[in-house]
C-alpha cells in the first residue's frame, strides 16, 4: 500500500481506480501482455452488423510479490 501511496503523491489529480488501471496495464504491456484479455462484441448500427475488439487486464491470478517487484521498479525509474 505504501508503493501506491507513493506512486499516487505523484499523479495527485487521479482516481483510485484510475491508477489501479493504469497500473494493471503497465504490468501487462511490460510483460507480455500477462493478464491480458481480448473479446468481439457485436454491434448493429444503420449500416448493418460490425464487430468491435474489447481488451482488458485481469490480474487476479498475479502473485503480490510480483507486483510489488514491478511497482519498486517503477518508483526507482521515475
């Protein structure tokens, strides 16, 4: 928790949640794309049918070590 306060000092006019999202897919882009989750959904519009690509981060399976390694890495570097 203390890496997130610290990391949030410096970004003061963002959200909570914002700042867990944007972490999330600083993890995934910096490895990988781990968590990453892709769908289609389906959309109809005045020209017919269309499918538009959705991603998502899902962490829930990343152990806490390892987030906890990537957000010191993230505080020394900035």
């Amino acid at each position: 928790m203390k890496l997130l306060e610290q990391l949030w000092e410096r970004q003061p006019d963002t959200r909570f949640n914002q700042l867990i999202i944007n972490l999330s897919w600083e993890y995934s882009t910096a490895n990988e794309g781990a968590g990453k989750r892709s769908n289609y959904v389906k959309e109809a519009n005045e020209h017919g049918l269309w499918f538009r690509e959705e991603s998502d981060v899902d962490l829930f399976y990343l152990e806490d070590d390892k987030f906890e390694e990537f957000l010191k890495n993230k505080i020394r570097n900035e």
